[in-house]
C-alpha cells in the first residue's frame, strides 16, 4: 500500500506509526469505506459552515454554493 510520505506537523511520530499500522492491517474494502466516510463528514461540516453564514438559504442554495465552491459548476435553480 503506498504511504503518505509525510507526517503532518501537528502529529507526533508515534501517532503517524499508529496510523500507518492501522491502515496497514485494514483491508482494501475498509480502507476506502473509511475514505468515503470521511469525505461526507467533511461534505457534512462545509454544508453546515455555508449554514452558518447564509442561515436564510434553503438547502438546495447551499447545496448550489457547495458545488459552485467545490467544482466551479453552477447549478440550476430547479435540478
């Protein structure tokens, strides 16, 4: 499995070792389920971010920001 080659700064390198042997001992399958619960976590946490800035926009508004802010793609009104 290739590895990330750098620790991050805010980690010490024995919780850097952790995690490396973590994901070594996970399968293919649990390794990406993980990835994809991670990244609606993060979808989560923006949508609530765009929230709170924008506490009079419906949810397909945010959603439409999200997408605009993420991939450049404007949405239509109706989709």
């Amino acid at each position: 499995m290739p590895r990330m080659s750098s620790r991050p700064l805010d980690t010490t390198p024995e919780a850097w070792a952790q995690h490396a042997a973590v994901l070594e001992r996970m399968g293919g399958d649990a390794r990406l389920l993980t990835a994809l619960e991670l990244s609606d976590a993060v979808r989560t946490l923006r949508l609530e971010g765009l929230r709170a800035r924008h506490p009079e926009a419906s949810h397909g508004d945010l959603i439409r920001r999200l997408v605009r802010e993420e991939y450049g793609i404007e949405l239509p009104e109706r989709w």
